[in-house]
C-alpha cells in the first residue's frame, strides 16, 4: 500500500473485521483509523489488552 488511506480503502472493501490493531503514534492517522473503520475491536498500540478482559465474544456485520 502507498498511503494510510488506500490501506483503508482495502479495508473497507471486506467484510467488517472482527478486530483491527493499530499501531502508531501518529493521532491524525489513529483519528483517521477510528472514523473509517468500523470493527468488533479496535485496538490501538496494544495486542494483550483484550487478553486480560473477560467479554463475550461479539462481531460486527458478517465478522465473527
């Protein structure tokens, strides 16, 4: 991908998600992430923090 938006893009050419992980330090693009992307979970510079959470296990559209 050459930018942040045609990744997005893709994204959003699938079926939603069940989680997204973003990794950045960079808040207009983590905005960004958040207002296009629509996702069970989306979780932002972090991978273990839906480990220590006891949850159902949801879905958003045809994820999950």
């Amino acid at each position: 991908m050459e930018s942040p938006e045609e990744a997005l893009d893709f994204i959003q050419s699938k079926p939603s998600p069940l989680s997204v992980y973003l990794f950045s330090s960079d808040r207009k693009l983590r905005s960004l992430v958040r207002s296009k992307i629509r996702a069970g979970a989306l979780v932002e510079n972090d991978a273990l923090i839906q480990a220590g959470l006891e949850l159902t296990l949801g879905s958003r559209k045809s994820s999950g």
